[in-house]
C-alpha cells in the first residue's frame, strides 16, 4: 500500500468561517464539495481568537516600543490593525495537510488512520516550531479526503527597529533551526515536515507515493520543468518540420541551377574498313565533342554566381540541419537565468540599499527636530536668566559663535541664522508698526487741536 503526503501554503485567502465549518446557510450552498452530515465528524483541535493571540505575543513587545518614541505620530495604536494593513507582511499563516487522496478512501478505518496520523504530526507540531504560534487547527472529514487546516503567526524576535517581536515566516523559522538553507528556508522547511509525515506512514506499514509535485522542491520547480519539457518537445517538432523543408529547398536549388551551352565539337577523321585502289584505308571525317563547354561570357559570369550561391547555401543548410536546436534553446534559457538571477541580486540589493536610505532619511530627520529643539531650549534658558534684551543677545551670541568654532557644519549654524533672518523681520516689521502708530495718534493730536480753536 503506498500513500502520497502533501504540505503546502493555501493559495486561497483564509476562511476561519470555512474551516470551521460556521458559514451562514448562504455560504454553504456555495460549498457543494461539503457533506454536511459528516460535518461532525471534523475535528477541531485549537481554535483560539487570532486579535487575542496578537495581544498576547505583541502586547509588551508594543508597549515597550511606543514608551521609547517621543513623536507620537511613532507610536502604533494596534499592532493586528497595524500588520492587516500592511501590503507587504501578512497576518498569518495557513497550512493544508493531507495523506493520500481521494482514490485512498473507501471505508471508516481508511479515514481513522489518515486522521490517527495527522494528530500524530500535529502533536509535536508546536514543539518543533516554537515560533509558529497556532491559533486554529481542524481537521475534515467531510469531503473526499481528510485533510487538516492549520493557521498559525509566525513571530520573530531580535528587531532592532520598530517592535523587538515581528510577524516574520522565514525569519521566524531560521530563528528555531539555523540549519535551515537561507536561501529557500519555507522549502527546507517543508521538506522536513513532509519527512515526519512519510515516517509515519512507514511505522504503518505504508509506502509514501511521490505523486506531482513532490517530485521536485516545490511547486514552482515542478512547473518550471513541465513547461520546459513542453517547450522541448514543441521545439523538436519544428525542428523536424523546418529540417524537411530545407531539404527540400536544397535539392530545389540543386535542380534550378542551369545555364545554357554547347558542347565543343572537332572533326575528326575515322577509318571506314575500306580500301581504296591503291591498298589504302578509306576514311572519314565525323564531328566528335572535344570534353569541353562553350559559353557565353554573360553565361559563365551567371553560372559561377550561382554556383557560389549554392555553396553558401549548402553549408547554411548543413549547419542548420546538424545544430540541435532543444540543445541550444536550453542553454539560451540557462544563461537567461543566470542573467536574471544577477539582476534579481542587483535589485534585492538596491531595494536593501533605498530601505537603509530611508531609515538614514528618518533618522536624519530625527536629529534635525532634536537639535532645533535643543537650540529652543537653550535661547530659553539664556533668556530667562538675563536681565535684558541686548545682554541676552550679547551671552547667546557668544555661546552660538563658540558652537560654530568647534562645529562649523553643524545644523545649529543653520538654524541660528534662520531665527535670526527671522527675528530681524519681526523687528523691522514691529519698527514699522510702532512708527505707524506713532504717525496716527501724532494725526489724531493735531485733529483735537484743531477742533478746540
């Protein structure tokens, strides 16, 4: 007896409602592939609210991180709400793990040790992945095959940006096993999974069937290789068709190359087997073709232009008719890859490069507002400890100029001009106000004299 052994990512978006068999009558009518009276005879083994599940693992994470951030505009209100709105990191996780199919099932006890051997797996599931955190498990019975759904967050640790714990798959995986390969790590992953499930099977006396793509690492690789062996076989198929028509064409140009001639002709005498009266023999005198060709000149200049046309043609044909064409597509497309490969490595690194470029950004931003608050303070506290305007600008001037002796490229330079460009504006412009003033009540004055004579 031999059984296949399946795990895989769900393609689909997760259905909580689904899996836990709690649709609305509506929804189920759109399942047909259910029967829903052996809907009891699922089995729910973890089902736990995920908002809850986030506030345990992130709650303190979260409160550590908005406590250190002095911008509030920093702080994050609800990390669930935080990752579900984020495009490039999912809430969760879902699994569909399954032994055997359909053609497998045919009575109770086939359908107990499917299930006998994914409570098996399931069992230690949490102790080899401490850091995928299961928030709902269950395993169906009410379709064609048993198989198990299983969610789960996975959570990383050791961030030294935003909160020290993150929702992170590979990340969180490499954590619990180094050993894992870091270029494919979910592929490593699986793979040892898959192992547990095909040991468990040969504890029952049952051989694992390599079916689809469990030939091959994921799959990805299984279509990439289906659809290059099509691609091969399409192409050997050209290949014989174009191969028969330049055959064709090749005996066809053979045939078409002709130039008119004449063949050279001398005369020639010939004994005839007579004599004539003196004993002598008779001959006569016949035409015979000398070997050679006569041509025109315009027709020997055509002859050899066609005959260097056909030796070229002739070793085109040859070459192409001799040039394995799968071979050549095949090592077309490896280099291919090898070409896009350094440019997937090139754009991973520019990305890497802009995401550090944005952090330098923001952090630079940061010591910006830090420093033009520090200045804030610092014209503060010389003000209120001098007694008046000129003495104020006298002991912060010479606190400044002694920043830009030490510091010459420093941002405070920067925003000490600016205040001052600044204050100077507000001081011409009250300047100008208070001798406006001055010029109105000097008009309202000479009005209430003038009314008094």
């Amino acid at each position: 007896m031999s059984m296949s052994v399946s795990v895989k990512k769900a393609t689909n978006k997760t259905n909580i409602k689904h899996n836990n068999r709690t649709m609305s009558e509506k929804e189920k009518e759109k399942n047909t592939h259910i029967d829903y009276e052996r809907s009891h005879e699922n089995k729910y083994l973890v089902q736990r609210d995920l908002k809850e599940l986030y506030q345990d693992e992130f709650g303190q994470a979260l409160e550590d991180y908005n406590a250190k951030q002095k911008r509030k505009d920093r702080k994050i209100d609800d990390y669930y709400k935080h990752i579900q709105s984020s495009k490039k990191t999912a809430l969760q996780q879902e699994m569909i793990i399954q032994v055997g199919d359909k053609d497998d099932f045919y009575s109770k006890a086939d359908f107990e040790q499917a299930n006998e051997i994914l409570e098996k797996w399931f069992a230690d599931f949490e102790k080899r992945n401490p850091n995928l955190k299961v928030y709902n498990a269950v395993i169906h019975n009410d379709e064609a095959s048993p198989h198990m759904h299983l969610n789960f967050v996975p959570v990383a640790e050791g961030y030294k940006r935003g909160l020290e714990k993150q929702v992170s798959f590979d990340r969180a995986i490499i954590q619990q096993d180094p050993e894992l390969d870091k270029v494919r790590p979910f592929e490593n992953w699986r793979e040892k999974e898959v192992l547990l499930l095909e040991k468990l099977l040969q504890e029952r006396g049952i051989e694992r069937k390599i079916v689809g793509t469990n030939e091959y690492k994921d799959v990805n690789e299984y279509k990439e290789k289906r659809d290059l062996e099509r691609e091969i076989k399409q192409l050997e198929s050209d290949l014989s068709q174009r191969k028969t028509e330049l055959e064709a064409l090749n005996e066809k140009v053979s045939a078409e190359i002709s130039v008119p001639a004449k063949r050279q002709m001398k005369s020639v005498e010939v004994p005839t087997g007579e004599k004539n009266f003196f004993g002598k023999e008779k001959v006569k005198v016949e035409k015979k073709p000398t070997g050679n060709v006569i041509l025109s000149e315009a027709n020997y200049k055509k002859l050899m232009t066609a005959a260097n046309q056909s030796e070229k043609l002739t070793k085109q044909v040859s070459k192409v008719l001799k040039t394995d064409f799968a071979k050549e597509n095949k090592k077309l497309k490896a280099e291919n890859e090898v070409i896009f490969d350094e440019w997937k490595s090139e754009s991973r690194e520019n990305s890497k490069l802009r995401a550090e470029n944005k952090v330098l950004k923001a952090h630079i931003g940061s010591l910006t507002n830090e420093i033009e608050n520090i200045y804030k303070h610092t014209k503060e506290y010389f003000k209120e400890r001098t007694n008046d305007f000129e003495a104020f600008r006298s002991v912060f001037g010479r606190w400044v100029d002694k920043i830009k002796e030490k510091m010459p490229k420093s941002h405070l330079k920067h925003v000490h001009d600016r205040s001052e460009v600044k204050e100077n504006k507000f001081s011409i412009e009250r300047v100008a106000e208070l001798d406006k003033m001055a010029k109105q009540q000097k008009s309202v004055k000479k009005r209430n004299m003038d009314l008094e004579r």
